[in-house]
C-alpha cells in the first residue's frame, strides 16, 4: 500500500504539511490547523510543490535562508488505500481514502473548492463512521 505521513512544520507560522505517496512522489498540502479526527471539521488545506518520496522520512531543522526554513517533526505516517485512482481525483478535484496511521485512522476526503480560484485550495474532512 502507499504510504502518508504528516509533518509538523514550525516554519514562520506553525503549520502541518499532509502527503500521499502517488505516482512515485509525494503529493502535498499544507494543513494551517492540522488534520482532525472530528467529522464536523473541515480543515483548509493549501495544494503544494510535490515532494520527493524520501523526504516522507525526513525530520530535522531546514536551515535560515531556505524555503520552509525551520524544525519538522514526524507527527504521524502510515500507509492509506486510495478509494478510486488518484490522478484522476487530483484531477477532477476529489481524493477519498482510508488512512492507517497512529493517530489519523479511517476514511478521510480531499476536496477542492472556490471554483475561479487558483485552485491549490481544499479541505480535508473526516468521514462520519
């Protein structure tokens, strides 16, 4: 199975950086308020440069002076089932699958909003079970 992993990144504002392993990279959102195991939350989560899959293992400090410059910590990883192909997802604006990880466990979807935006804009939501 593919692999997820969810970083928090203390950069100039704290933030948590939510990855999918998909298509032999890590496609990647920035999560202001961190991912959330409450259905009722919708959390924005802004696309961003895609990252090579070894950096899912990467903690550490990226140093003053570099893009993201700042201490990033594993907060949670594991492996997830897409529910349908992910491209076609990315595509058409809608991500479903279920995440296997130690604190984000169970069925969770990416939605793409504000049409005429730029449309780096999502949501991640937590599936009711």
């Amino acid at each position: 199975m593919p692999t997820f992993v969810v970083h928090e990144h203390h950069a100039t504002h704290l933030h948590w950086d939510f990855r999918l392993e998909s298509a032999g990279v890590l496609k990647s959102w920035a999560v202001p308020k961190g991912p959330s195991m409450n259905p009722a939350d919708r959390r924005l989560a802004i696309q961003v440069a895609d990252h090579d899959v070894e950096y899912g293992r990467f903690e550490g400090i990226i140093p003053e002076g570099q893009y993201g410059a700042g201490e990033v910590i594993i907060w949670d990883k594991g492996s997830y089932e897409p529910m349908g192909d992910m491209e076609e997802g990315l595509r058409k604006g809608r991500l479903a699958f279920v995440l296997h990880g130690s604190k984000l466990i169970g069925e969770f979807t990416l939605v793409r909003f504000r049409k005429g935006a730029k449309g780096n804009e999502w949501l991640i939501i937590k599936k009711q079970q």
